[in-house]
C-alpha cells in the first residue's frame, strides 16, 4: 500500500530534523572547551561559534522545513494553473463555435436574399469550413 505524498514529506521532514539535531550536536561538540586543542586559534572559535549560532537558530530550520514542502505548494500551484488554462481553452472553443455559428447564419441570410454573389458565398463558406476543419487539428 502507497503511503500519501504528505505522510511521506512528514517522515522526510522528521529525517531532517533529527539530522539537523546531531549537527547541531556535533557543533556544540566542537565548540565546547573538551574538544579545544592547543593549535585552535581564536578566529577558528569564533567560526564555529557564529557556524553554530547558525544552527541553532529558529529561522534556518523554518527554512529547511519550508524547503521540504516546496515540492508539495508547486504541484499545487500547477493544478491551479492547470485547471485555469483548461477553463479558459473550454471557454475560447466555444466562443468560436458561436462565431462560427453567427458567421454562417449572416453568410446564409445575406446569399438568401441574393445581396452577395454566388462566388462570394462560395468563398466565405469555404473559409469557414477551413476553419472548422483546421481547428482541430494538431498545432
């Protein structure tokens, strides 16, 4: 049985933290006064003091939990736009079947009523038939 996407970003996210946590440790280790040798120097303490002062701090592990749900908020972002852009298609293909529709019944009227030419009709219905036959065809 497949386990649901945010049940596995959930453990992912917990896998990280436990990482960060024994980072975290192991700066602290490295920081503590046991771990000092007599070749450190004050510029190598104060490194990995500000390294983990970085670690510790509240907004780098939002920033690896923001990161981990990055994948989640785009996939949901591309159904929205998804959904939009199969929205507007559905929209713009009948509004050119109204078209069409309103092109043809103006064409049939005005040759009804003999105000355009034989050759003229046959010219606008032959573009509107070229129309409907290249509109669904592949682009």
């Amino acid at each position: 049985m497949k386990e649901q996407p945010s049940e596995e970003l959930e453990k992912r996210i917990d896998e990280l933290q436990q990482r960060i946590d024994e980072l975290e440790q192991a700066v602290e280790d490295l920081t503590s006064d046991e771990c000092s040798s007599e070749h450190e120097t004050e510029g190598d303490r104060a490194i990995k003091t500000a390294v983990a002062d970085v670690l510790k701090g509240e907004q780098f592990v939002a920033g690896l939990v923001g990161l981990c749900k990055l994948p989640e908020k785009w996939t949901s972002l591309k159904e929205k736009e998804f959904d939009a852009e199969k929205e507007l298609t559905h929209k713009l293909y009948l509004l050119g079947i109204v078209f069409s529709v309103v092109l043809l019944l103006v064409v049939s009227t005005l040759a009804w009523n003999d105000k355009i030419s034989k050759e003229i009709t046959a010219g606008l219905l032959g573009s509107l038939i070229g129309y409907w036959y290249g509109r669904e065809r592949p682009k």
